[in-house]
C-alpha cells in the first residue's frame, strides 16, 4: 500500500497549457560556436566513421547542456573521448575570423546556415547536407529564426558578447602559463573569469527538468544527487525566475529527502509562477490552477502523514472542482479519499474504479485496482477474488505499457503471497518483478520502493534460510540502489530486523532491545512486538503485558497483527505461570482458538499452523500428549513447507518433544524404539538451529537427547551429546531456556 501511495503522491496534474509560461530563449555566443561546429561538420567532405559516431554525441551533448564557455567547450571537444581534433580547431579558426568580420561576419554565418539546410543533393556529388528534419537540423533552423528575429541594436550587442566570449576563452590561456603581466589581470576582471555562471537555454532546461523529473518517479538511482539536484534548480531559477516546472522538481528533490519546509515552500513558488494574471486569463483557468494547487497540497501533506491537514487542502480541491464541473480533478480527489479516510474503504474505491475507468484516466485506474485487491485481501474477501482483481490490473498495464504499475504489481502480488503465508510464492513474484527490470531495455526499468521491497523480500528469506552473508550482500546492494526516501526506510526495517534477530538468538538481551527501539522511528507497531519479545525473553512478564496491551489498542492493528499478539500473550502466560496451572492453560486456549478462528476467516495458512503449533504446546504443558501429536502433525507439513530454519526447528523440537513424551510406558523395547524416534526428530531440529546459530536451542536439544539417550542405555551417543553441550556451553554464555515455550 506503501508503494501505491508513493507513486501517487509523484503524480502531478499539469494546469492548462494557456496558463503555463513560456520559457524565454535567446541566441547567445555559445549557441553560435556551436552552429559554426554543426556548419564545419557539415562542409567537411571526408570524415572517418569514428568521427561521425563521435560527432553525433558530442553535438547531442552540447545542444542539450547549458552554455559553457569556450575553453570548457574546446577542451570537451579536444578530449580523449572524441576524436574531433580537427574540428575543434577548425571552431577556434572560424571565431577568431568571426570576430575580425564584424556583424557582417554573423550575418555570411547564418546565411551559409540557410544555404546548408536549403541546399539540394546533387546525385554526383558527395558534400553533405544537414536534414530539415533531423535534430541538428532544427537546433540551427530555431537558431535562424532567433536571429532573424534580432533588431539591429540587439545584433550589435550579440556580436559584442561573442567577442568578449573568445576573448574570455584567450585571457584563460594566457592565465594558465602564469603570466603576472598587469594588463591580463584587468582583462581577467573585466570578464569575471572567476565568477563564470551557467545560462540554460529554454529548450535545455526544459529537457533537463524533464529528464530529472522522470528519473525521480522511475529510477532515482539515474538522477542526480540531492544536493547537486537542488544547486541545478538554483542555476536554473537564477537563468528562469518564473520557471514553474524548475519548482515543481525542487518539490520532488524536497520530498526524496523527507524535506518538508523545502516541499511545501518549493510547492508555493511553482503555483505562484503558473498562477494567470487576473486581466489577462479567463476566470476557468485561474480556478483550474486553484484546484490544482490545493490537491498537489493535499497530495504534499498525505506524503508527510498530516492527514487532517491533507483531508482540509482535499476538501478545498473538491469544492473548486465540483464548481467548474472538472470531473477529473473530482476523481483525483476522490482516490485520495481512500487513502485518507479510515471508514468505508471498500465502497470509496470500488466507486473510483469504476469512475476512473469511465474517464479513461488509466493510471489512475491501474492504482485504484491494485488498491482494491489490497483492501479485499484485508477484508477477509477470498484469495482467488483479489488475484483476479490484479489480473484486471496486469492487463491494464500491459496494454498501456505502464512499467511502473507492473512493478507495483508484482510488489502486490509477493506481499499477498507472503500475507497467505506461502513465501515460496512471495519469494517467487519478487524475483519476477527483478528480472522484469533487467534485459537490453534497461533504460525503461522502473526503480521505485516495489523494486527495492522485492530486494529486500529476497534479503529476508535468505535470512530466514541462515544465509546471512549472501543477505549482508543482498542489502548492501539495496543500500546503494536506494539511499533516499521513502525506498531507504524499507530496507532499513529489514536491517534493524535482522540486526535484531542475530542478537535474540546470541541472547544479547540490552543490544537486542536496543535495535528494537532503533525500529520505532521505522515502523512503531513492530518495535512494540519486537519489545515484548524482548520482555519474554528476559523474563520480565509484566513489561512484556504492557507493551501487548499497547499493540491491542493501536488503530492500525490487522489480523495477522492480531494473531501475533495472542501468540505472545500465549508464549508470556506459559512462561510465568506454574506448570500445569488449569486456569492459565484455560485462558491460553481460548485465546488461541480465537486467533485459529480469526486465521482461517482471513485464509493466512501459516499463521493458522504458527497457532495450532502453540495449541499444542499448551495441551502438552497440561499433560494431553496424544492431542498435542495430533496437532502437530496436522500443522507441520505447512511449516516446513513455508517456514524458514528457526521456524522448522521449533517445530521440530516440539514435535519430538510430543512424541518422547508420549512413548508407552510398556515394554522396554516399544518404548526404547519410540524414543529413538523422538530424538531422530530432534536431530533435525539441531540441524536447523545450527544453521541459523540459535546455540541457546542448540544446547536444550542436546540436553534432552543426553537425558534420553541415558534412558535407554545408549552411553556413547549419551557421552557424544554432553561433550558437544560442554563445549557449547564454554563457548558461549547463554542462560537455560524456558521449557514450558515452544
């Protein structure tokens, strides 16, 4: 749900393109350098296929950047990188001769330019022409136009400033051979050689905000620094002042990097610029830009999770849009409802499907389906009802070609497996989602926080197998594809989380419960499960109850949230109460047939076995070993099926437990034969609590072997145990477990 409202809150609805204003463009000197090279280029009869491959990039880069000064211009084109030597000179010669013409020089410049693109082929002849169409093409068509445009006064002055551009470009030189000549220190004032500033053109900074702009909403990875984003944005303002959309990227900048004042004050200035002037717009374009204005502040709130606040800038949206009949800016407003509002979700968004969908607002619609399967899954609808819900979604965005709602998709379709407790198949739509962003097409790959989830879900289950150096790398790599908001929280949970569950199984109880606390700036609810887990362990039952009755009365709490509170509750009263006590055992079964109840009303499999696995510890406490069996073997083919290495050997441990406990009391022979089976079960309990380095289980399983291998004579394998329990025990310091737990 997290990544549907991340990807909303990016959306913004573009005002009118009446009320947009547009960006001014001039003819400066670095424009005209870099039309002599594309006229230079063009002349040159013989080129090698290297320099045409490397022209073709060199000049996509300098009609694209913002205008560079000569000596930084020549020293790109000089570079190893291209092999345009003689070009390049070729420039300095032709400037250097631009500038002893005069304005008659720019005037043959631009008539040559004309001629260049007018020119006809001959079908003998090898010159090249530069194509009306092509992208060099219109960059000189548009610079003709500009300057055709130009009164004399303002020729002059272009003429000027390209003089002092060269000339810049030669004081530069003389400078770097360490003349101390006082004449060339007052050149060098006179032109600010050290206070050289960027000037966007229109078209570049338009591209650039764009190029920016979408790499923050698809692949943030590809985009620039946050703080070099911003010092971009500065530069682009100073050239632009009222460059709205310049604005609306500083938003993004601001909101990657959880900046609140910066959004909202970056948010203001962008709907100032694009505000109309009062006497010269109609009145429905200045109340499109209010309705606007007010839902992308709603849009900003609902990021910070201010959601009164949100719900009041909403309210405003709505009032506006239904006054100017603007059924799109309604549908808007109505899907953030949903996320909004705490009540009647389920109506609210099957009504925006269907209104989105009868608007033709696809990606509206493809987020408003994937928030349907969602919501239907925590509502307890059946599992083949909310995949047949993201099926629609699929189809949706494979004929729209929406790369980023497929990945949301996949993300959907893991966190619903895992929320049915079949992780293999979590597991499973995470990598499908990764290889979805992999290939030759990799410059259409969607990077946002479903990408960086599927990382961690596969990070997590490497854990859960005991892979934890291929986890530490699986993260590390999540570190460095996600270091900003919101995609650094997700794997920052998992890496607390597993800092957490290393430092319970080594029983480091203070650092344990202080990666617990590191959690709640992350996600609250899980540092108070993860608090009580800490309070079972210690021994401190009272905490461990607080911070249960905290969790039961938080407004967030879902069933599976509900279930893991009674399991702790379950876990808590069999370790402070008295082996055997009716009452407590009473209280724990029923909360624990509640919770099987509450399990199976929402179809989570795993979560019903994790119960039913506790159930039977509490009928084995209370001396009913048969049903605890029963119990066990009816749960454990889920567990293993699903559960990771600590989970297997729990109910390993148990199931052994069960079956030692209940061998006949007979003959010696039955009974000797029943043991051996317990604790051939309880060896692959060892396994697996090896594999994740729980030594404090280690160590009770190889107690209760010694214990029964002594029960039945087998002295060796008894003498073997209690070796490997010694040294364990000398090795590491851990306290005697709590048997009455599961």
């Amino acid at each position: 749900m997290n990544e549907i409202f991340n990807k909303m809150s990016k959306e913004f609805v573009t005002v009118d393109g009446n009320v947009k204003k547009i960006q001014k463009e001039n003819l400066t000197p670095y424009k005209i350098a870099t039309a002599i090279l594309i006229r230079e280029y063009c002349n040159e009869t013989t080129k090698a296929i290297v320099e045409r491959r490397d022209f073709c990039l060199a000049s996509l880069k300098l009609i694209q950047s913002a205008d560079m000064e000569l000596n930084i211009l020549l020293n790109l084109l000089y570079s190893p990188e291209y092999v345009l030597h003689r070009f390049a000179k070729q420039l300095e010669i032709e400037l250097d001769i631009l500038c002893n013409k005069g304005v008659d020089g720019l005037l043959d410049l631009f008539n040559s330019l004309h001629r260049l693109i007018e020119s006809k082929e001959h079908p003998l002849s090898f010159s090249p022409t530069l194509s009306r169409n092509s992208v060099l093409g219109l960059y000189v068509r548009r610079m003709r136009i500009f300057f055709e445009k130009l009164p004399f006064n303002q020729v002059v002055a272009l003429y000027n400033d390209l003089k002092k551009y060269v000339e810049r470009k030669i004081c530069s030189n003389i400078c770097s051979t360490r003349d101390s000549d006082i004449s060339i220190i007052s050149k060098l004032e006179d032109y600010d050689m050290n206070k050289a500033k960027t000037v966007w053109g229109g078209r570049q900074a338009e591209l650039l905000v764009a190029q920016q702009a979408h790499a923050l909403q698809t692949d943030e990875h590809k985009a620039m620094p946050p703080a070099e984003l911003q010092a971009l944005v500065q530069d682009l303002l100073k050239c632009s002042p009222y460059y709205a959309d310049a604005h609306y990227l500083s938003y993004l900048n601001c909101i990657r990097v959880n900046d609140f004042c910066g959004a909202v004050d970056s948010l203001y200035h962008c709907f100032d610029r694009m505000a109309p002037l009062e006497n010269r717009s109609a009145p429905e374009d200045r109340s499109r830009t209010f309705r606007y204005a007010a839902l992308n502040l709603a849009v900003l709130h609902a990021q910070f999770n201010h959601k009164e606040v949100a719900q009041y800038a909403l309210r405003e949206a709505i009032t506006l849009a239904q006054e100017a009949g603007d059924n799109v800016c309604l549908q808007l407003a109505h899907s953030w409802m949903y996320y909004l509002t705490s009540e009647e979700k389920g109506p609210l968004i099957e009504r925006s499907v269907g209104k989105a969908s009868m608007l033709g607002i696809t990606h509206t619609t493809g987020l408003s389906l994937i928030s349907h399967a969602h919501n239907s899954a925590l509502e307890a609808k059946s599992p083949p009802q909310v995949f047949e819900t993201l099926i629609k979604s699929d189809v949706l965005n494979c004929q729209h070609s929406m790369s980023d709602l497929m990945s949301i998709t996949f993300a959907e379709k893991s966190a619903l497996w895992a929320y049915y407790g079949k992780t293999e198949m979590a597991s499973l739509c995470a990598q499908l989602l990764l290889l979805h962003n992999t290939g030759n097409k990799k410059q259409h790959m969607f990077n946002g926080p479903s990408t960086c989830q599927a990382i961690v879900t596969i990070a997590n289950m490497l854990i859960e197998f005991g892979e934890y150096t291929l986890s530490d790398v699986v993260l590390a790599h999540a570190k460095e594809r996600f270091p900003n908001e919101p995609c650094n929280k997700i794997w920052m949970l998992s890496e607390q989380l597993h800092l957490f569950t290393q430092l319970m199984r080594q029983e480091k109880w203070s650092e344990a419960e202080a990666a617990a606390q590191n959690i709640s700036s992350l996600d609250q609810l899980e540092c108070k499960f993860r608090l009580a887990e800490v309070c079972l362990a210690k021994g401190d039952y009272p905490e461990g109850m607080k911070y249960i009755g905290i969790i039961e009365e938080h407004s967030d709490v879902t069933p599976p949230h509900k279930i893991r509170t009674t399991l702790l509750y379950s876990q808590i009263t069999c370790a402070s109460s008295l082996s055997g006590n009716g009452t407590a055992a009473t209280n724990c079964i029923v909360r624990l047939s509640s919770a099987l109840e509450l399990a199976a009303q929402n179809y989570l499999s795993y979560y019903k076995a994790l119960v039913k696995m506790h159930l039977a510890n509490v009928q084995l406490l209370i001396g009913l070993p048969t049903l605890a069996l029963n119990m066990v073997e009816d749960a454990i083919p889920t567990i293993l099926g699903h559960g990771g290495c600590y989970d297997q050997g729990q109910a390993f441990m148990l199931y052994g437990k069960c079956l030692l406990t209940s061998a006949p009391e007979g003959p010696f022979e039955a009974r000797k034969e029943a043991i051996l089976s317990g604790i051939k079960v309880l060896s692959k309990a060892l396994a697996r609590f090896t594999k994740v380095k729980a030594i404090a289980r280690v160590k009770s399983i190889l107690y209760l072997q010694a214990v029964f291998y002594n029960e039945i004579n087998l002295l060796p394998e008894r003498n073997q145990c209690a070796f490997e329990f010694r040294q364990l025990d000398e090795q590491y310091l851990t306290t005697a477990g709590n048997s009455s737990l599961y």
